[in-house]
C-alpha cells in the first residue's frame, strides 16, 4: 500500500479527510487494507465531477412551463379510449411472449428504508389472505403470462426475469428467492446484477465516511440501471436469448403486470423503440411527475418544475393538458437500449437528493443526523426518455395497475393497507364482473360498492383474493364465480377450479 502517495492525491482534491483516522488504534491492519481499497477502488475524480454537475443545478427554480407540450394524441394509447385495438395489441403481445422475445426487468435496488424494514422491498407481505410477498406475486404472474400466451398460440415462450438489485439487496434477493424454489421460475430465467454505489457527499463536496474505515454510499438510482446492463452484461444476455422488447418496472407496485401483453402490443403497433405507461393525475397538484415534450423532446417533468396554471391547464374535452402521471412503468427495444448503453449514458447527468447521511466526526464518533447534511447522487430510469425518435405513451386506470409501496403504517398514503385494500379492491371487481355475488356471514348481500365501517377500517374492502396462477387481469373466472355466492374472506386460487368439479367451493 502506497499511502503516502493516496494521501498526496487526496489533499490534492481536498479530500484528505479521508484518512484521517489512519493511525487510529482502532483500526486493525486488515481495516487499514479495506479503507485503502475502498478509496483506491473509488475514481474520486469522477465523484467529485458528478457532485459539481449535479449541484450547480440545485437550486434552480427555473420552470418549463413555455417549453412543455402534451404528448400528440397519435403517440397515446388508453385502456378507456382505445376500443377495439386493445384486443388486437394483447393478442400481438401475446404472440411475442410466446415466441420468446420478452423479458421483464425489475429494479430493485433500494432499501425499505421509508417502509420501515431492513430486507428488500419485494420480500414485504402487506397482510393478503394467501401471505404472498411482492415477489411471488410477480413471479406467478410472470408464469400466468406464459400459460396465456401458450393458450393462444401453442407455443411455449419463456420470459426471462432480470432483477437489478444493489449492495444491500442482492444477497437478501438471492437467498430469499432460492429459499422459496424461485417462486416456479426456472433458476436459469431469474438473473440478479446489480447496480453501481456512489459515495455520498457533504453538501461543502466533501465524501463522507460511513466508518472510519468505510466510505458512505448509496446506490446511483433506478437510472444507474443503463451502466449496470453494459458493465454485468446483461444486455449481451438478453441477445443470446432473443429477447427483442423489455418491460421495465419498479419493485413497490403491488398491482403492476408483469409482461403486459397490451401494454407490449401497443408499442410495437406504434413502432415505438422506448414506451411509458401512465396514469392520468388525480387532480392538478397531485406531486407526481408528468410525461410530455420539453423543447420538441420526451421527458417526465417534475410536479416542482411547472407552475399552478400549467398544472391546471385542460384541453377542449376538459381533461388536464399535463395529465400524463409517471408510474415508473417502461417499454424497451433491445436496440434502443443497446443506443443508450453504448452511446448515451454518459450523457444522462445525476440529480441530486438531500438525505440524513449518518458519518464519522472530528473525534471519530457515528452521528445520526436530525436534519440532511448531504446529497446522494442518483440518475432516473426515465432521463433516457429524450434519446427516443420514437416515443410512445399508454395510459390504464389507477385502480387497476397502479398502487406503490413506499411508507409504513404511519403515512396515511402508500402504505401497506393502502397497497393490500387496492388488490382486493381490484379482485372484488374481477369476481363481480364473472358473475358472482358476495354475502355476509348470515346470508345478507354486500352490494357491489360496500360502504367503509369507520370503527373497522379492514372490513373496506371485500377480503377477495385471486392468485395470479388463477388469473392474470379478471380473465378466465366465471367458470368458478358466475352464478356462484361467496362470503368474505375468500382466496381464490387453482385448487377452486378442482373443487368446482366435484360441486364443491372451498375458498380458505
């Protein structure tokens, strides 16, 4: 270990903090060989050149308002306005899926840090009758996707399941994932990678240290997917396979569709290279980003990027003009994503979040701060939207596909009850529209929008549960629902359609 000339290096970037506990007696020599790889192995240049880029900006309140346009309504797609096309896009997605040039690719590499636990998000039971986590409800989706595309075609498609984890999650991922069998996946058809850290920096541009023999870092944002896909190969993996579309999603949605055939079906029939799924705005200053035109290019505007008349503006037909919410939701072709990874991702710059970064004081103690002391540098999935000459929006319905996991119990949005009501809800619908009726315990109807009971606010929803293997979005339950009375909680899974034939329903 050359230390004398690492200490030259960082004074010369201000950054000889770093070794300030060097000769510290509590740093064995095996800790001094781990903090001199860690800071050798970190191209501190390069750091330092992101946090100057990425801070200049900071605080800018410049806003885009004179520069925005809604997305052309020949590039937009709706699952309320599209009509007969959608039957044809999910059979076209289908027939993709079948022939094997669909692959999912899930990014997970955040901690549950909001949600309140210390395991991968996806690992999270929000409390459903059948106990699945986020995982396996993805992943039996995944498989349901398979069975339909077999129905329609006779062909037998894999789709390959690519999960983007980081640092903290990927051992988790793994060994949860091997402990419950891969969920029915095949092993060879679940790839983990995982995405690059990036030290965290003091808002004077110092990298803090996490411990006297650690730098702090974090993981460089779901945008730090387009370098992890060139650097652990993934890419190449994808060829080799033939895959030709990928379905880009975000761990937290309990309600997304793995491998969306219409969703996959519309992009191609618009020949768009790089798609988004939305969800209109709930109301004009809902905090969510929008998707539109910036300067003749696609992007999603942040909700503080554009002012209250913008955000209020409505078309002819009295819909918001900016109505297009992200939901993290994306569509590639390989090629376009070869384009970013090979020719773009430098160009995508990091954005920039103010967090609580516990460090290492002048006297070598751990702080927790009470209040952000730095930023965490991260790029977005989305920044990649402005390469595209062919750009294509969809938009579903809330309700059905959209309802994230972010934040514990304590929040009153987005959190575990918030995600477990919206799948009931969801599946209460789909037995419903197959024809059956649901009934309390002493026989009495519940009608088909049963009031909340302010004294016991889990009897809203219906407890209905319908396991993916069932059914992937409502198809294929009258067989088992119509005609038929349930009585809450039900679980509807494969093991019904066996008791339907001996006349027999046994939902628990």
């Amino acid at each position: 270990m050359d230390v004398t000339a690492l200490r030259n290096k960082l004074s010369q970037l201000g950054q000889d903090h770093l070794l300030e506990f060097w000769d510290d007696p509590d740093l064995t020599d095996d800790l001094r060989r781990s903090l001199y790889d860690d800071i050798t192995g970190t191209n501190v240049e390069e750091v330092l050149k992101f946090f100057e880029t990425s801070t200049a900006n900071m605080n800018n309140s410049e806003k885009v308002d004179e520069r925005m346009e809604p997305i052309p309504s020949e590039l937009f797609g709706s699952v309320t306005r599209s009509g007969k096309n959608l039957d044809r896009w999910y059979k076209d997605g289908l027939k993709q899926i079948s022939q094997g040039k669909v692959g999912v690719l899930l990014l997970a590499g955040g901690q549950g840090t909001r949600l309140g636990v210390k395991y991968p998000k996806g690992m999270y039971n929000v409390g459903l009758p059948s106990e699945k986590t986020l995982y396996q409800l993805q992943a039996e989706r995944i498989l349901k996707a398979q069975e339909l595309a077999l129905e329609l075609t006779g062909e037998k498609g894999v789709i390959p399941w690519y999960i983007m984890t980081s640092e903290h999650t990927k051992e988790p991922t793994r060994e949860f994932f091997k402990q419950h069998n891969h969920f029915g996946i095949g092993e060879d058809d679940l790839v983990l990678f995982e995405q690059e850290m990036l030290p965290c920096v003091s808002f004077e541009g110092k990298i803090i240290l996490d411990q006297k023999h650690k730098i702090s870092r974090a993981p460089d944002g779901n945008g730090g997917l387009y370098r992890a896909l060139g650097n652990c190969k993934i890419l190449d993996d994808m060829e080799r396979r033939g895959v030709t579309y990928v379905h880009v999603y975000c761990v937290d949605n309990i309600l997304v569709k793995m491998a969306d055939p219409t969703f996959i079906g519309f992009c191609i029939d618009k020949g768009a290279n790089c798609g988004a799924k939305v969800v209109e705005k709930a109301y004009p200053t809902e905090p969510v980003g929008v998707v539109c035109r910036v300067d003749g290019q696609y992007q999603v505007v942040e909700y503080s990027e554009i002012t209250l008349p913008t955000a209020e503006k409505r078309s002819e037909d009295g819909r918001l003009t900016f109505s297009a919410g992200n939901i993290c939701n994306h569509f590639f072709t390989i090629e376009f994503l070869k384009s970013v990874v090979n020719e773009n991702e430098s160009r995508l710059r990091h954005h920039v979040a103010k967090k609580k970064i516990p460090f290492i004081d002048g006297e070598g103690k751990r702080i927790a701060p009470e209040k952000p002391n730095g930023i965490k540098m991260e790029k977005f999935v989305f920044d990649v939207f402005r390469f595209s000459n062919n750009f294509a929006v969809f938009e579903v319905l809330r309700e059905d596909e959209f309802s994230p996991l972010k934040n514990s119990t304590k929040s009153e949005k987005d959190n575990p009850t918030t995600a477990r009501h919206a799948l009931l809800s969801l599946h209460h619908r789909w037995v419903l529209n197959a024809g059956g009726n649901f009934i309390d315990s002493d026989g009495t109807p519940i009608p088909a929008i049963p009031s909340r009971r302010a004294h016991d606010p889990d009897c809203y929803p219906v407890t209905c549960e319908v396991s993916p293997l069932l059914s992937y979005a409502g198809e294929g339950l009258d067989k088992i629902c119509n005609g038929k009375k349930f009585c809450p909680p039900i679980l509807l899974n494969q093991a019904n359609v066996i008791a339907e034939k001996q006349d027999t329903i046994n939902t628990q």
